[in-house]
C-alpha cells in the first residue's frame, strides 16, 4: 500500500510538471524541476497557514482535474514533446528509486537525521502540522527550513509513516535537476544522454565520499539537505540558462521557483540562492548589452529574481516570528550576530579592521584547506576547481553559438566569484557562528563547501553538453569525447571507491540491523503504552546521544523524556568523573528523577554491569531479562516514598 | 501507432544491446548452474567449530559462543580449495548483531573491508555468496556485540543451491544490467559520428 501511495504522490508531481511546463512555455526537460519546485512551494505556503491536510488533499484533486484537462485538450504533439532523454531519465530513475526502496526500505541512520530532519519529517505527519510547533520533551529548536521537510511529507502524504518515502521524495527532487541537465540531449545528440546521465548520477556519490570507506554510502538514502541544496543550486541555474529568451514573465516562471525552493531547503541555502540569482542578474544585464536593449530594464528584471531568496528567507523570518516568537535573523553561535553585522564585522576583519587573531589562524586554515583538505574522491579543492576551469575551456571552444559562448563564459567566472565569495562567508561562520573547538579542527568542513562545488560542476556540465550537442566537427571530435573521458573518469572512481554494495543500490541488510531493532522495539513499546500513559525515560548504557536521538524519533508519537540527552548511568564515582557521556546518579536521585518528569515509564535498551548493580533492586524482576542481553519496558510504581519499576514487556528481538 | 513506431525507432540499437546483454547473462547462469550440478555434491563440505580457531570468544561446555569483545572471530585453521558459499545455523536469545565473512588469498596481508560478504538471514540460517574464490582463507565474525551467547552449528560451505538462485540477479547485477548495454549503444553511436566525419574527410 506505501508503495502504492508514493506512486500516487509521483504521479501528482509529474502531473504538475506537465502544467508548470505548459503554463511557462519552457524547455520540456524542465517540467521535473518545475513539477518538484512547486509542489515545495505549494506546501510552504500551507504550511504558513497551517492547513498542510486541507492543502494536499486540495493538491491531489487539483492534480487529477489537471488530468482530466491535459487529456481532453492537449494532442499527441504536446505528450510526443515530452518524449526526449531527459524525461526518459526522470520517469526511469524515479520509478527506480521508488520501487527499490519500497522493497529494501532503507532506514535513515546518521546523527543530524536524528537530531532534526528525519524527526522534523515524522513530526509533520503524524500531527499534520509544521514541526516547528511540535510537543516534544526536550529543547525542540526546530527553525531549520522546511522545504525538503515538506517535499518528503508530500511523498509520505497518504497512508503510513515510512522513511523510505520521505528520500525518495528527495531523490525525485535530485532527479529532475538531472533531467534538466541532460536538456540539451536530444534528437541526434541523444546518444550523449547515457554518458551525461551516469556522469550526474554519479555526481553526489563522488564529491561526497572521498575514499573507500568499509561502510556503505548514504548517498541516495539520506533525509539532510546538503546534496539536495548543492543540486538545487545548479538546476536554477540550468533552469535559467536553458532558455535563450528572457523576454517574458513565463520564462522566469521556473528559475523563480526553482530559487524559492533553494532558498526553502535549509538555513545555508540563503547564500547559494543569493549567488544564483545575482549569476542570472549579471546574464540579464551581458543578454541586453549583447542585444543593444535596455539594460536598465534587464537590471530590473534581474533585481526580480534577487527578491525570490529575499521574499523566501523573509517569508521564513515572519512565520518564525509568529508562529514560535524566534529571531531568525540572528545567526546564533559564540558572538550572537545577525547576518548583516556578521557580514559587516567578517568583511571589516577581511580588510584589516580590527583583525583578531582568530580571524586570521581561521582564515589561515580556510585557505591551507583549499589546497590541502581532500574533499572529494579527485582531491582537494584546487584540483576540482582546475577540473573546472578545463571543463569550462572545453565548453567554450565547442561552442558554435557566439552569444551563448559569452554568456556562458561569464556565467562561469560569475560563478568562480561566487565561490570566492561563498568560501570567504562560510570562513566567517567558523569565525563567528561555530564553537571555537569546532573552527580550530574545522568540523564539517567538507560538509559547508561541497554543495557549492557540485552546482558549479554541473553548470559547466550544462555548458559542456550543451556545446557538445551541436553537430559541428569540433563538438563532436572534441566535445563529446571529453563527455565520454569524464564519464570514464567518474566510473572508474566510483568502482574504485564505492563498490556497489557500498550504495544505496545493493547495501548489505545487516548495515541498518540497529536500526531495525530500535523501530522494532519502539513499535512493540508502543502497541503497548499510549501517549497519554507519560513520558518514557531512557536507559542504554555506552549511548553517546545517537541512540537516545534514534528512539526519540522512532518512538513518536510516545515521548522520550530528556534522560540526560543519553549516556552511561551509573553510581557516582563508579567511573571517572571526566568518563565522556558519563551520568553519576544514586538510586535516590533516579528515582526522584523519574518522579519529578512524569516519567510513568522506562525503556531499558541495554544495561553493563555497572548499572546493573547499582538500580537492580528497583526493578521487579531485578533485571534478570536485561541481564541477559535483553531489551524491556518498566512502569513506574510509586507508592507514598517507595518507587518500584514493574516490567511490562520483554521485547521479542527481530 | 504513430507514436509507438517513432519511440520504437528511438529505441533501437540499446535495444538490441539489452537482447544482448540478457542472453549474455542467461548464458552465464547457465554455465554456473551445469557447473554446479557436475560438481556441487563433490565440493559440499561440512564444518564443525573444531576446524576453527576462536579469537575473542570462549566456548562453554555445552557448546555456547560468549563473545569476549565486539569483535568476535571464528577463523579457520585451513584454507578452502573453492569457496562459492557458506551458510550456518546461528541461535541467540540477544540481538543478533551485523555478522559478515572475510576471505583472503594472501592471509600475510591479513583480512580487509574489501574482501568482506555479509550475511544474508532467514529464520536463524546466516549465507554468504562468496562467487567462486580459490584456494583462500575465511574468517567469519558471527557477531558485533560483546557479551552476546549463542550457538553455530550446521556450518556448511559449498551447499548446493537452488535451480532459481542460479538465475536471480543481485541489485548489483541488475544495475549493470540496465547501465552497459545503453552505455555500449552511447559509444557506439558516438564512434559512428567519429566515423562518418573521418570517412567525409577522406
């Protein structure tokens, strides 16, 4: 049945991509991303008004009468346009995707899932509501945007709450900036689409997993926002580049969108869409010089598509405020700044204002990163970037078309700028947003930068194929084999790297076997307590606050209390005091705990010894079950002073 | 029709490849499955715990495994001629925690992530598909959880498998399956522009 309601929400989403296409006269290997775009537009702006169920149900209808009309009106020329590569490559790997993961049904598995997207997700499907407004028992700072968020709920709208739908929701997202970058593949250079489709395929696995790793690749299967943000990125700008003319309002239909979206996937997308969109002004302003038309209305339009990012991040700002009275604007960390003095203060530091030796050790750092830090399976950033400049040569020699030659050439350095500027602003985060430990060892570095390098690599992609798709002798000779050399390339790396049963294609089951147990047990805890019954504290000894963040989200709707954040109980001086994730607590103070936080129930995931014999005597059977290796849920019995644990159920192992 | 026929046309020569490719890999199972029938019965070979060395485990009188560390090993004391499977029975009463084998031709270089298979599980039968290794070592770390008791038994390697397990594809090999033949038909294509521009020059 799950599988069959994904099909539904896919369905709706292609439907949709029709009309987007249709209404804004655009490219049909577009459709997708519009398609995809708006359904995350549609579903932020319910969400603002919390109508979220009204607003899908309202969505499917709409999509089925836009059915009914596409059917009754439209001939075999408008369905035989859509029949071209890229489409192919969008239905395929969806379908794909989706069929994949709804007999494998991968489960999310890494820290941040946890700790916000994947609960952020469940939230809004078992309340119906914005996570942001949540009931949850510890601090819920849940102001991350919510368009990815929003794009999973629509896949997870109908029926059950399964994981599995939630990232192929963001696969189909990643799929139809793919489609839209194979756009110029059609009609005799269609042959090229094969190699252009692996090499975009390929696209996240290689500049994210730098060298073979024992464990398999969440790539593909991951509720977070940073590949989908750096993919977003680059399909505005293809979006944008894909029509020659900008002559009319339809045609900014589908960048628009595709930058409100963007600017939607979370809070470090902002910048990215601020550099899309000002890489598209700067086209407009070269497109009107080239034509001799008025660049005063082209700056016009230009500032146009910059207020798309602003309208969102404002948009964001007010909700926030209202909703749940929180200040976006500041970006929060050490220095508590909002964006404008951060960049103020950045920027002053920059130029010898005031220049603190933090700034300039981070800085330092930043820099040596560039050419030192391997971040993707072809090294460090100095390489990609030299690739990059290669590709764009490349591209620009094949190219027959004069004005499409300079527009993309100065899209390119356009670009190249806007890393310089989007690397300088991810330094001053270090500086002052991050905990000074985290700048000093610069903790997700690779994280922060690599969404920037895959939109610019699939930019000049686009301008490769797109020069490689003309039928002159050089884009063929030279072009085309180039695409080849780097499909080449990104194949060999990917055997080399990531065999794959490393991938989301062929993991091995064992891989998310934890998991499995934790939705398991939360299932058995929850056929047996409701969430009127209390909160439920939490026991597992060695955590270091990934299993309690897992069984805070499995467990929903049922409450996980607080319970420390997670770690090892134990009697004071038990361990030493310094024991990382080390909780020291007497029977006493355990029991007065649970008393106090109305915890009417405990789940004791695993146990050592060390707790075993300091809180035994609290529980009824003395925890001979978790003793053995088992997992059990305890009621809380307290009579006047006394507390005594009573089992309720011995969980049944998968 | 129209319609059909110009799609039909499109699709051509990748068809054609992934005719191909099919009949390429059916050719391939079939060999497998003659293969294992000649000579399945000769290669089955039962194991007892006695063929194997215990690392970090301690074994109880009553044949109970107690894993010492998160790292429990059962290696075996000899090298395997030819090593296509391996299956056992493994029972616990605690979690069952990520089992997998390792095998190793050279064991000097000793045992890596790259030579590694992990289980497959139904009911309490733990396999392993190795694909026809020779003449290599194998390791099997039945468990990741210290602490945990249990019991193997019914070790087995080279067990004979079913008719359909010689044809069903793994996801590996149905993603290669849907990739090479269009691959093939884009190189193909492109070589033939190659052609045509050399043979207009000449």
């Amino acid at each position: 049945m799950e599988l069959l309601f994904t099909l539904l929400s896919f369905a709706a989403i292609s439907i949709y991509s029709l009309v987007v296409a249709q209404i804004a006269n655009c490219k049909k290997a577009l459709a997708p991303l519009g398609g995809v775009c708006f359904t995350i537009f549609y579903f932020s702006v319910a969400s603002w008004f919390n109508v979220l169920i009204l607003g899908g149900y309202i969505f499917f209808l709409g999509a089925a009468a836009c059915l009914f009309w596409l059917i009754k009106n439209k001939k075999s020329d408008f369905w035989l346009g859509f029949c071209r590569p890229s489409v192919y490559f969008f239905l395929l790997a969806s379908l794909g995707v989706i069929f994949l993961f709804a007999i494998r049904k991968p489960l999310f598995s890494t820290w941040d899932e946890f700790s916000l997207w994947a609960t952020a997700a469940k939230l809004v499907k078992i309340s119906g509501r914005l996570y942001t407004t949540a009931e949850i028992q510890w601090a819920w700072t849940a102001t991350q945007k919510p368009g990815l968020i929003l794009l999973g709920y629509f896949f997870d709208f109908f029926g059950s709450h399964a994981e599995w739908r939630i990232a192929a929701g963001y696969d189909v997202l990643l799929f139809s900036c793919f489609a839209a970058l194979l756009e110029p593949l059609h009609g005799k250079a269609r042959s090229l689409a094969a190699p252009a489709a692996l090499i975009a395929f390929l696209t996240p696995f290689l500049f994210t997993v730098y060298d073979y790793y024992a464990l398999p690749s969440t790539v593909y299967f991951s509720a977070l926002g940073d590949i989908p943000m750096g993919i977003l990125m680059a399909g505005c700008l293809i979006a944008w580049f894909a029509e020659k003319e900008h002559n009319n309002v339809k045609s900014f239909i589908i960048p628009a969108l595709a930058l409100f979206a963007l600017a939607y996937t979370r809070d470090t997308a902002f910048p990215l869409a601020m550099i899309a969109a000002g890489i598209m002004l700067v086209d407009c302003v070269v497109k009107a010089f080239a034509d001799k038309k008025n660049v005063l209305i082209s700056v016009v339009k230009g500032f146009g598509l910059l207020c798309v990012p602003v309208a969102a991040f404002v948009s964001w700002m007010v909700y926030l405020n209202v909703a749940v009275n929180v200040n976006s604007f500041e970006v929060g960390g050490q220095d508590n700044k909002n964006m404008i003095s951060l960049l103020a203060s950045g920027v002053a530091e920059l130029f010898g204002v005031g220049t603190t030796e933090k700034f300039t050790a981070i800085m330092g750092n930043m820099f040596s990163s560039f050419f030192n830090i391997k971040l993707t399976v072809f090294g460090s950033g100095v390489i990609l970037v030299a690739a990059f400049i290669l590709i764009t040569v490349v591209a620009l020699l094949c190219q027959t078309d004069k004005a499409l030659r300079i527009r993309h050439g100065i899209a390119a350095l356009m670009t190249g700028l806007g890393f310089v500027a989007f690397y300088v602003f991810t330094g001053f985060c270090f500086v002052y947003v991050l905990k000074p430990i985290e700048a000093e060892s610069m903790s997700g570095y690779i994280r922060y930068v690599f969404p920037y390098y895959i939109a610019w690599f699939m930019l000049v992609m686009y301008f490769l194929l797109s020069a490689a798709a003309s039928h002159s002798k050089k884009a063929i000779l030279v072009g085309r084999m180039f695409v080849f050399a780097i499909c080449a390339v990104f194949f060999v790396g990917f055997i080399k790297i990531l065999p794959a049963k490393n991938t989301v294609i062929d993991y091995y089951d064992d891989f998310l076997l934890e998991r499995r147990q934790a939705v398991s047990y939360s299932q058995q805890v929850q056929q047996n307590i409701s969430k009127e019954d209390g909160n439920i504290f939490f026991v597992s000894q060695g955590d270091n606050g990934m299993r309690w963040f897992t069984y805070c989200c499995d467990m929903l709707p049922l409450q996980l209390d607080y319970s420390f954040g997670g770690g090892t109980i134990a009697a004071p001086g038990a361990m030493a005091e310094d024991t990382l994730y080390y909780i020291p607590l007497t029977q006493a103070q355990l029991k007065d705990y649970l008393v106090k936080n109305n915890c009417k129930y405990v789940f004791i995931e695993r146990i050592d010894n060390n707790f075993y014999s300091e809180y035994k005597s609290l529980f009824s059977d003395e925890l001979v079950q978790c003793q053995n290796g088992k997992s059990a849920l305890y009621e809380t019995v307290a009579n006047g002073g006394t507390v005594m644990l009573k089992l309720v159920k011995t969980m049944e192992n998968i | 029709m129209k319609t059909t026929k110009k799609m039909y046309s499109k699709l051509g020569l990748a068809g054609l490849l992934y005719l191909l490719f099919l009949a390429l890999y059916l050719f391939s199972c079939t060999l497998s499955l003659f293969d294992g029938l000649l000579f399945e019965k000769s290669r089955t070979q039962q194991l007892t715990l006695q063929d194997f060395e215990l690392v970090n485990i301690q074994q109880n009188l009553n044949g109970e495994l107690v894993a010492l560390t998160e790292d429990p090993q059962l290696v075996l004391k000899t090298p395997i001629t030819h090593l296509n499977n391996l299956k056992y029975t493994f029972k616990t009463e605690s979690a069952v925690g990520e089992a997998c084998a390792f095998y190793a031709k050279d064991i000097e270089q000793g045992y890596s992530t790259r030579r590694c298979v992990w289980a497959s599980r139904k009911d309490n039968v733990h396999s392993y598909q190795f694909n026809n290794k020779s003449n290599t070592h194998l390791r099997i770390d039945a468990t990741n959880i210290a602490g945990s008791r249990f019991f193997i038994s019914d070790i087995t390697i080279n067990y004979p498998l079913n008719f359909y397990e010689y044809f069903v594809p793994s996801y590996t090999e149905i993603f290669y399956f849907l990739l090479l033949p269009i691959m093939a038909a884009a190189i193909i294509s492109y070589l033939r522009q190659v052609f045509s521009i050399i043979r207009k020059k000449a």
